[in-house]
C-alpha cells in the first residue's frame, strides 16, 4: 500500500512543529506537577493547521498554531488587621499571623513567641522598658 500523501507531522518545516508541540508539552507537564494548581484540572494543548493553496491549488503554504490551557494557579488566602494608630493618625495593617486576633503564637520557624502579627514578644518588651517613666528617679 504507498502512501498518498505523506507529511508525518514530527518533520514538517524542518521539525519545527515537532520542536513547538514539545515545548507545550513541557508547559503542561511542569503545569501538572505545580502543587499550586488543582491536581485534577484537564489541561489541553491545540494544534491548528491552516493550508492556504496558491491560485493554481499545487502549492499550499501550511501555517500552523497552538494554544495550550493550563490549569489556573490556586489562590491563596490570609486575615489581615487593619486600624488607626491613635497617636500619628496612620492607618496601618498587618497579617494575621496567630489565627486569632490578639493572641500570642509560637513560631515554628525560630521557635519564638510573637504577636498576632508576627512581632517578636522579646523586642516589645524591650522597647515597653524604654518608654517607661522613673518618677522616683531625681528625688533625694
């Protein structure tokens, strides 16, 4: 049986196709194993051939396209508080860091304690010190 027609798709334009599909592939491929993208979204890659015959219809200029869908990153969410500084009048705002707002929490990455928003316990003490008043100071 002979073949008809024969343009196996891995040597067309020289094998530049060939080299493109791999390339979405690999996109797909790095896409799956994100861990930050659902594990069970479908991915797709599309390959468009576009043949565009000359007016006599024997030469044919074949174009062709790919679009790839990954899967979407997943969001991330976090708690942030957010007041006045009664003092200065700025507003501020921090992360969340302890789960519950006011509440003190171990870090496990150097295993000191910290606020809510992730100040060190040891370093506000420090400064509380420093802005304390002596009153008896001075006095005979």
């Amino acid at each position: 049986m002979s073949k008809h027609i024969d343009l196996p798709l891995s040597l067309l334009a020289h094998g530049a196709i060939q080299e493109k599909l791999d390339g979405e592939l690999e996109k797909v491929f790095n896409n799956i194993h994100d861990p930050n993208t659902k594990a069970e979204a479908k991915r797709s890659i599309t390959i468009k051939l576009e043949f565009a015959p000359d007016e006599n219809r024997q030469a044919i200029k074949l174009n062709s396209d790919f679009s790839t869908k990954l899967a979407n990153v997943e969001g991330v969410s976090t708690t942030v508080l957010t007041g006045k500084d009664i003092a200065s009048g700025r507003i501020e705002a921090k992360e969340l860091k302890s789960n519950v707002p006011g509440q003190t929490y171990m870090d496990i990455d150097d295993l000191g304690y910290k606020t809510d928003t992730g100040e060190p316990i040891d370093v506000i003490e420090q400064e509380e010190h420093r802005n304390i008043i002596n009153l008896q100071k001075g006095r005979g």
